[in-house]
C-alpha cells in the first residue's frame, strides 16, 4: 500500500515536445484532493531541466546511432557465391547455333549455383595464376566492373572471391531499363567503366568517346552471357535502351563509373 497520497514515478515520454522522461506524480485512491488532481499535471522543477535537456539529447543520439546501425547491417549483406561450374555445359558450336535473344521471362529467381555460373561466363577469372578473365580486356586495363541487380538488392561481382558484395538494398530491377520486363526477371547485369582504372584523363568530364574501348569490352562479356544462356536454355537480352542518368543515380555510381549497358538474364515464358 502507498504510505501516502501521492506517488512519483518516472516516464519515458513522447510528444511534440520529443521524447524525454517527464516526472508524474499519482493519488492513491483514498486521497482524491483537488490538490492531489492537481500535481498530477506538474512537469519537472526548474532545476531538474538541464539534466532533463540533455537526457532527450542523449536519447535521441542513442536512437540515432541504433537507426543507422540497423540500416548498416541491412545493407551490407554480400553473398557468398557457390564455386563457378566451369565444366560441361553445350559445345561452342551448338550454343553459337543458339544463341538469341530473347524478352518473355517469368520472375523464378535463378539457384545460386546457376547465378555464379552465369557470372563467372560473363567476367569470373578462368586464369588466377595471372588473375585474368573469361573476357579480353583493352590494354589489360581491366576497367570494368560487373553490377548485378536482384530483388534483394544492388550487387557488386568480385571476381577474385566469387561474391557478390552488396551496394544497398533497394529493388532497383525497374530502374535498368524502359522495358517491361526487366522488373520482371530476375536478374539485370549492368556493364560499367571506371575511366580512372581505363587510364582517361580527366575521367569526371570525359565524353562518351572515353567509353569507346570499353564498349567493346563490354560486348565480349555480353556474348559470354548470350552463349551461356543458350547453352543453359535461359532467355537473355542485351538492353541499350536504358536511362542512364536515373540509372546511376538509383546505383548510386561515381561520376568516373559510367554506364556502358545492361543486360537482362531469367527463364523463358513456356
Ligand atoms: C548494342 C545493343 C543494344 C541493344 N539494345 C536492346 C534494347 O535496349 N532492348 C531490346 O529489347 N533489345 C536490345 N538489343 C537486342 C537486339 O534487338 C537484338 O540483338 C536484335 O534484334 C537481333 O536479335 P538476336 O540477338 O536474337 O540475333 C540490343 C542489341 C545490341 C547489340
């Protein structure tokens, strides 16, 4: 039982005013005074203000700090990718015979084995004594870099450890392109340059001239991607129809990263 009227109890507070803890006090049930009522509604002393100020500071840094921690850890999760299966699979010859593109996809995510697979084709390195790739590079400048954009994120491929490192979390499918589909497959590769690693001066205010040997480049690593597919039954197109400003926005790029084009990767329609 309360030895007295009133009861003093600290609580945690939300209001206009921020969060903070506030002094009330209560009655108990034998005493109901209009004094009593009355000190229901007072706040804190004068004195205990300044401690008060700087507990919602306190508090609201806690609270900062625990947000973006958690936003961290979200965003940070690479995948860790089965080994590449670098055997097997179609002759050159009969892939070539059926290679083509193709837009009708379902939206089944393809098994990790098969997306480590697909990547290794595109750009994994085939050679690690000389740590060189499935694809020739202009000079040896190996200046692209290979981006990967699933359902659960924005990815980038590291060759070396066969991993996807994530970029961020946020389904950007629909920014890769102005087609239909590309939100409906399940993976859009995006092909992109570092002009600094490709040796361009002055790379953040190059022209697209800069991008010209790294366009081919690109195109050896899409027709891996094509010639893979065929031989795995997946449908595959290379997309140059892609709004390339919104898209380095959404991959949040550095202004020497540029663009070159995007291609899309998913079971055919039936
Ligand atoms: C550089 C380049 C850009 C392309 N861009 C697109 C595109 O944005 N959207 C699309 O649906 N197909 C695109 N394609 C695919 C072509 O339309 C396709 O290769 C062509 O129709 C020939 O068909 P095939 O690949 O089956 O031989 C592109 C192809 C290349 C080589």
């Amino acid at each position: 039982m309360a030895p007295s009227s009133l009861r003093a109890t600290w609580l945690l507070t939300a209001g206009m005013e921020g969060i903070g803890y506030r002094k009330i006090t209560g009655c108990s049930s034998s005493a109901r005074s209009a004094a009593c009522r009355a000190s229901k509604t007072n706040k804190e002393k004068p004195e205990e203000g300044s401690m008060l100020r700087v507990s919602k500071v306190l508090m609201f840094a806690a609270i900062a700090l625990l947000v973006s921690g958690v936003v961290i850890a979200q965003e940070l999760k690479p995948i860790t990718l089965p080994a590449p299966q670098t055997h097997g699979g179609k002759p050159v010859m009969d892939a070539l015979a059926l290679r083509a593109t193709s837009r009708d996809f379902v939206s089944t995510d393809l098994p990790m084995q098969t997306l480590s697979n697909l990547l290794w084709a595109a750009w994994g390195i085939n050679r690690p004594d000389q740590g060189k790739h499935t694809a020739p590079s202009s000079n040896n400048k190996q200046e692209m870099s290979l981006y990967v954009a699933l359902e659960s994120g924005l990815y980038l491929y590291v060759p070396e450890s066969q991993l996807l490192k994530q970029i961020h979390n946020r389904d950007i499918r629909k920014a890769t392109g102005k087609q239909d589909f590309v939100e409906i497959a399940p993976v859009n590769l995006i092909y992109v340059s570092d002009l600094i690693k490709a040796g361009v001066s002055n790379p953040d205010k190059a022209g697209p001239e800069a991008l010209n040997t790294s366009a081919i480049n690109t195109g050896f690593m899409a027709q891996n991607v094509y010639l893979w597919c065929a031989s795995e039954k997946l449908a595959c197109v290379v997309r140059g129809w892609v709004d390339i400003p919104e898209l380095s926005k959404a991959m949040e790029l550095a202004p020497h990263q540029r663009i070159i084009i995007a291609q899309t990767v998913g079971y055919p329609k039936k």
